[in-house]
C-alpha cells in the first residue's frame, strides 16, 4: 500500500521551497535527481480507466519499470493506493509477469491474462519531469521520501505543467505528513493535490466538464465501532467536497457549488453527531464555517438566478421586466461564483484540508478523552447509530408539532431538523433492511425538499430586496416577483401539511 501526501506549487515558489530550512533540517541523505519518462498505457474504451486504475511503463536510467496503480483512496491530498511494479526489456508493458505480482486471488490479475487485453493496449499520454528527492526522518520518527516534480504531462501537441511535492511515507504516522506540509505552508503558498499524473494525462487525451460528484453509498460493516464508522463517514464526505473543487475554481456549472457544500453539509451533520465524543477543534469548525459562507453566498445566487426566476418567467412570461431582472440576478450570481471560486483555489483553503487531514490521520480527537471517551470509541457503530437515528428523529416530530404555527422561522428550524436527520439516515442506512430504511428515506427527502423550495423563496425574497435597492429601475420587476412568490407560498404550505402527516406515521430507520 503506497501512502502519500501530494501537494501543489506553482513554478515561481520552487526556489522557496529548496531554500526551507525544514528540508534541510530533517534530511537524513543528500538530494538526488533523475529525470523521469512515464508512457501510460490503455485500451481504446480506457478499460483501466473505467475500473479507476493506472499502467505505465517508466524509464528509470537505463531500465524500464512497469507499474501498475489501482484501488486509490484520497482525502485532504493523501492517496493511499495499491501497486505493483516490476522490470521489462522495453518500453511496453508486461501483463503476464504483472498479474505474478498480484496473485490468483486479484480481481485484475484475471483481467490482466486476458489476451484481448494484451492485444489492444496503445500509449495515451506521457509525463515528462525532473524529480529531486530527499529522505526525511520526521520528529517524531516518520521515514518520508519528498519528491519534488517539475515537468510535464503531454498528449500529442497538448501538454500541462507538473509542478509539486509528494511526501510518501514509508514508515510511521501519516499524521506527521499533515504536520510537515503546515509547517512548509508558512513559507511557501502549498495546496493540496486530489488529481494524479495520470488523472491529469486522461483529461487531455479525453477532455470532458469537470465532473459533479455526488455523495456516494456508504457501506458499513455492522463489525465498526464508533470509532472507525466517524472516519469512513468523514472520509466520504470529503471525497464529495474535495471531488468538486475542480467544478467550483474551474467550471461553471451550478451543480458542481451546489454538491461541493451539500458534501460541507454533510461533513458538519457528522461532526455534530460525534461531538460528544471527538469534538472537533473550535478553530477547524470556524473555518468550515466560513467555507460555507463563501459557497452559500454562490448556490444562493445561482440557484435564485436560475430556479426561482425560471419558474417565475414560465409562469408570467407576459411580465415585462423579468427578462432584465434575470439577467441581473445571473450577473450577480457570476460575481459571487469567482468568489467561491477564489476561496476554493485559496492558501487559506489548503491550509483548511491540510488541518484536518491532520487532525483525522493523526486520530488527535483521542488527545483529550479520558478513559470514559476512549471506552465510548470502541463500542459498536450500530448501537451509536440506533439511539441517533432515535433521538433526531423524536427531535424532528417535536419541532413539527409547531409546523401548523406557519412562520418562516418555524418552518427553519423544521428544515433544519430534518436536514440532519436525513444525513444521520443515510450515513447510517446500511446497517438496515433496505425495505425498511428506504421508505422512510424517501419521505423524509420528499419533506425536505419541499422545505428547501421554501427556503428557497425565503432566500429569494431578500436578493430581490437587495436588487431593487442596488439597481432602482429593477424595483418593480422585483416587487412583482416578492409577490408572486408570496402567494406561491401559501399554497406550497399547504402541499408541506400532507408531506408532513405522512412522514409523521413512520418509525424511525433504527428502530423496529
């Protein structure tokens, strides 16, 4: 299993790094160099791309070494992946002597044997690049190798720069990388890399969108402790911030901010629901608070721009003005996405992911439990699971009891109540009959949902507000929307009442 932190420069800092005193301080060998070639091998339909895996053929000096990457994890820049690697005379690979290394038992190693396999690989991409090495003993005695890449990855006449450091640990804590890579971040401006060498050389040779990625099903084992469910859990809801960060700094489709902070969202129910017993450092939540600002501010817009007024306009589509209106919102909602964007591609984000990978690789939530906390650690994951899905949702029908009351507050703090619960829920479903989990799930998103179209036109009225006062010539357009979306309201209340009773009548996924 390869483990290491990867992270990003831009070509100006490289002079600053070289000259850290850190490097030189926790050096156990001289630098050494070598330039690297790497040619990437596929099939026409990226067979090995498709099953999330890499097979180059690198030329080490005089000699040619085949490897093949698969099964990669990452979270806050740190890839833990398998890999195999061995020697061939040329530069194509070897899939026979490859499938030896992985065995019998390997998913690939029967894949690998296949002839028609063999037959069709092809190169897709290159990279190209000087790497410096340095071999590090950590404080508290990590074996690191930092690799620092400058170089190129290139697909026919394309090619991208290659500029950043991997720390691979060889032995010790992963914590110590996170701790290391701080301490650099104050002299150099370093972000952590979520994107391989490979996952880059495919986005040349097959340009595509930056992808929306969506929260994925989490499988627990009903063997997790309380422990060990706290960080798969985490770990996938940062796979879905993280795996939209491309789609926030570099695209423009609105699904992409919008799945970036439900993955925020996600991330926060979590740490709410073991707070009791990691407790998250006060400094970590205040910065996720103001990632959440920053994106808000973004979906908000974006969302008012698009979903609200397009509702409007199909409506009243006779409405002169709306058009104006629209344009302005989709203006505005432009102004905050570069916000968003900028806050994504920050140091100050970086430094965010690079804390709290720290923080989750080094299990530090142990630091201050007595041993009262660390018995409650090692309990198992489904009784937590059974008493929280319990207690949010009585949570959830005690607020709803205030639902018929009908003020825009109440109705919030319902949202949020159900929001939490849905999350709580779906971390926890598979530890349940789908039959049983399922329904509920569905009635609970139905509930939501309508509560966010709410919310949505909560929001929406005070944008218009603050249209009508930023630009006066789109004050009555913007009025006639305020009371468009009033009387909306009202009859979307009532649609809520129904969604409400039948939530009401089912028994919460944890329970019997």
């Amino acid at each position: 299993m390869e483990i290491e932190l990867k992270l990003l420069l831009a070509p100006a800092d490289v002079a600053a790094f070289r000259r850290h005193p850190l490097v030189k301080q926790h050096a156990i060998t001289k630098p050494r160099q070598q330039q690297l070639t790497s040619v990437y091998f596929d099939t026409p339909d990226l067979h090995f791309r498709q099953h999330e895996a890499a097979l180059r053929v690198r030329l080490v000096g005089r000699n040619w070494i085949q490897t093949l990457k698969a099964g990669s994890e990452v979270a806050a820049g740190l890839h833990q992946r398998q890999e195999w690697e061995s020697r061939v005379p040329g530069p194509r690979p070897d899939l026979v002597t490859l499938s030896t290394l992985l065995g019998r038992d390997s998913v690939w190693a029967k894949a690998l044997t296949a002839q028609a396999l063999a037959d069709r690989l092809m190169p897709v991409f290159t990279t190209r690049f000087r790497r410096t090495v340095w071999q590090l003993r950590l404080p508290r005695g990590a074996e690191v190798e930092l690799a620092l890449d400058q170089g190129e990855v290139q697909h026919d006449a394309t090619q991208v720069p290659i500029s950043e450091i991997e720390l691979e640990l060889k032995s010790g804590d992963p914590g110590e990388l996170f701790d290391f890579a701080l301490a650099l971040q104050e002299a150099v401006p370093l972000r952590a890399g979520n994107i391989s060498k490979a996952e880059r050389g495919y986005a040349l040779y097959a340009p595509q969108p930056p992808a929306v990625i969506k929260a994925a099903r989490i499988d627990l084992p009903t063997e997790l402790t309380v422990e060990q469910g706290f960080q798969a859990i985490v770990a996938n809801c940062l796979a879905q911030i993280q795996g939209n960060e491309v789609g926030v700094s570099q695209g423009s489709d609105p699904e992409s901010v919008h799945q970036m902070r439900v993955g925020l969202r996600r991330l926060r129910a979590a740490l709410g629901l073991w707070r009791k017993i990691t407790g998250c450092p006060d400094a970590l939540q205040e910065e996720f608070s103001w990632l959440s600002k920053e994106l808000s501010a973004a979906r908000d817009w974006e969302a008012f721009a698009s979903g609200t007024l397009d509702k409007v306009i199909a409506s009243c589509s006779e409405e002169s003005g709306l058009a104006l209106l629209q344009q302005t919102a989709f203006h505005v909602a432009g102004k905050n996405r570069q916000k968003a964007a900028a806050s994504v591609s920050s140091v100050r984000y970086a430094r965010l992911l690079l804390s709290f990978g720290g923080w989750m690789q080094g299990a530090h939530w142990r630091d201050t439990l007595d041993q009262t906390g660390r018995d409650a650690l090692a309990t198992p994951l489904a009784t937590f699971a059974k008493q929280t899905l319990v207690h949010r949702h009585r949570t959830l029908k005690h607020r709803g009891k205030k639902l018929k009351d009908g003020t825009a507050a109440t109705r919030h703090s319902i949202r949020l109540a159900a929001k939490k619960l849905r999350y709580a829920t779906e971390f926890f479903e598979s530890l349940y009959p789908a039959k049983r989990v399922q329904p509920y799930v569905l009635a609970l998103t139905s509930l939501q949902d309508a509560f966010g179209w709410l919310n949505d036109v909560s929001v929406g009225d005070g944008l218009l507000k603050h249209l009508a006062q930023t630009f006066p010539d789109l004050a009555h357009s913007a009025g006639f929307v305020r009371g468009y979306l009033l009387v909306s309201t009202e009859r979307d209340v009532h649609k809520l009442g129904k969604l409400w009773q039948r939530f009401a009548a089912l028994k919460p996924a944890g329970k019997p």
